[in-house]
C-alpha cells in the first residue's frame, strides 16, 4: 500500500489518550516510530508513572532523563521521557527562580510532596510544562526534537490535565507562573498541537471518545484523529456472515464440508458451529455501526490490527508502518 501525505504537517506535539484498556501508549509508541520514519528526531513521553514506555521498548525503567529506546524506519531516533513531578518541580524552581542547591533542599523537608498534596492540579501544571519545554527547548538546553509524542492521561482525566494552566491563569494574577501557564495554554490551543483519541469498536469506548472530542472541542484544543486499535477482520464473506445472522445456513452443506475436510462431526458439532458463526456476525455488525459513529465525529479515522502474538518492538514497527500508511506520519 502506498503512503499517503501526512495529515499533520506542522504538528510539534502529539497527545495520544483513550480509555484505559484501549492501547493508548502501544499507540503513542507505535506513532513515535512513525513520525521518525523520515530521519526525524522524536521525543515519547508519559506522565502516569507507569513505566509503560520502558516495558514496550524492552529497555530498564526510564529515569528522568531522555533516553535513547528505537531508530526509526527510515533511520530517525526515538527518546523517551519518563516525567515526574518532583524532579520537574526541581527543574521549574530552578529555571525560574535560580534555587539551585535549596530548591534540592526542599526535598529533603517533603516541601514539594506537601505541594503537590495540597494543590493536586499543580502536579499537572508540572507536567504539562515540562512539555511544553520539550517542544519550544532553546539552544544550549538541552536534545532539540522534531516532534513530541505524549502518552497522556485516559479521556476521563484529558480534559482537566490539558485545561489546568487556564485555571492557573485565573488565579494567578502576576508573575513567572502566570506567564508560563499562558504561554503553555498558547501552544496547546494552536496548530501546533493535536490530541488523537484512541478506541475501540465497543459500545463504552466509543462513547468515552465521543465525549472525549466533544469536551476538548469545546476546551478550544485541537482534537487530532481518531484511532480505531485492535481491529479483527471478518472471518465470512459479507453475504454469508447475512445467512448466518438470518438463520439461513444449510446445516447438510456445513456437515458435508466437515466431513469432506476430515473432521469427524455430529448434530452437537454442527450447532456448536453455527452458534459460533452466529456469535461473530453479530459481532461484525456491532463493530460497523461502532465505526459509524465514531466516523460521524468527522475526524481523521485510523484502523490498527489486532496482533494475536502480543506486543512486542517489531509490532510497534508494523503499526508505525500502518500508521503511515494511513496518513498519520
């Protein structure tokens, strides 16, 4: 299948989330791959402390430090980035306040667990910000990227952690903070940044993704596409998965075909077969009105297979290749 042009020319931050169970970051990681297919430099990065990243990639538990995990198709590089809070906060007084030694300090009296106790939206304003420094890194900081990938929270938390730094800016009327919420709420709200969604084709995945759309849409952030994962093909041919949903399946022809393929079969046989069958048309035509309706959210819609033999770092490469075959990088 021939490559199409990428649908997200301009794009320097990728937010990838889903309900849980969904498969958001084998699909962040497998879009990283992807988007460092044409020599790109592409940072992945995740925020839950699940160490998800390390374990797709095989490699040890990431610290907070860019680490080097796949060379992409066509020869870029793929980091990845495990952020904690704590270790941002260190980084954010630091920046901005030039603490140094006595910001590390604060550590030592659990000043920096007490703040993000009392005031839990601060921990995603850290986090959202380390990205932010990732994607507009000056010079002389540190690695630059091309792109950055976010393995970001499931769809019931997204809107919060995208949306906390215009809380900040509402109560912070002066100062570093304020200015560095605004400048983080710019970015997430400009071209620059897309949010894909990643479902399944079942009835509460798809839902959570369309109040997912709905609720960033009306956030004012860039709703990216949305990624349909695990996809199962038919095993029947359209016209017989309507007999068997019909109940118009000859049961001679099924016992004959058995019988002529070696399989030694009585009436139970044949029944345990057409309730089988019965099962996966049903199913087919669940997941096609499933995918109506996420198509009807008028998104880019991307298709991943299921992979029967799990995930591991060359799956990651056939998704990333999937992915660009599609238009996503």
């Amino acid at each position: 299948m021939a490559r199409r042009d990428p649908d997200w020319d301009g794009v320097r931050l990728h937010v990838v989330t889903g309900k849980g169970g969904t498969g958001k970051t084998t699909v962040a990681a497998g879009l990283a791959l992807a988007l460092a297919g044409d020599g790109s430099r592409v940072l992945l990065v995740e925020v839950e402390g699940r160490q998800g990243i390390a374990q797709l990639f095989d490699v040890p538990p990431l610290p907070y430090e860019e680490r080097k995990v796949a060379v992409g198709p066509g020869g870029g590089e793929v980091y990845a980035l495990a952020v904690d809070a704590e270790a941002a906060l260190l980084e954010y007084l630091d920046m901005f306040y030039r603490l140094g030694r006595a910001g590390r300090g604060l550590r030592r009296l659990g000043a920096i667990d007490f703040a993000t106790t009392i005031a839990p939206g601060m921990r995603d304003v850290l986090l959202t910000g380390k990205l932010y420094e990732a994607v507009r890194r000056k010079p002389g900081r540190g690695r630059r990227y091309d792109t950055v990938v976010l393995d970001a929270p499931p769809t019931g938390r997204i809107g919060r952690f995208l949306g906390v730094n215009a809380e900040v800016v509402g109560l912070a009327r002066v100062g570093p903070i304020r200015s560095q919420a605004q400048s983080i709420m710019k970015l997430l709200e400009s071209p620059q940044t897309a949010v894909h969604v990643v479902s399944l084709l079942e009835e509460m995945p798809v839902q959570e993704t369309c109040d997912a759309v709905a609720e960033l849409s009306r956030a004012g952030l860039a709703v990216g596409a949305v990624v349909v994962n695990t996809v199962r093909e038919p095993l029947l041919r359209a016209r017989e998965l309507t007999a068997v949903r019909k109940g118009l399946v000859d049961r001679g022809e099924v016992a004959a075909g058995l019988k002529a393929a070696g399989v030694r079969s009585g009436e139970a046989v044949v029944d345990a077969l057409l309730a089988e069958a019965a099962e996966h048309a049903e199913r087919v035509a669940l997941e096609k009105t499933q995918r109506k309706t996420l198509a009807a959210l008028g998104r880019p819609m991307y298709q991943l297979p299921l992979l029967p033999d799990g995930i591991d770092l060359g799956a990651l490469y056939l998704l990333a290749e999937r992915l660009c075959q599609q238009g996503a990088a």
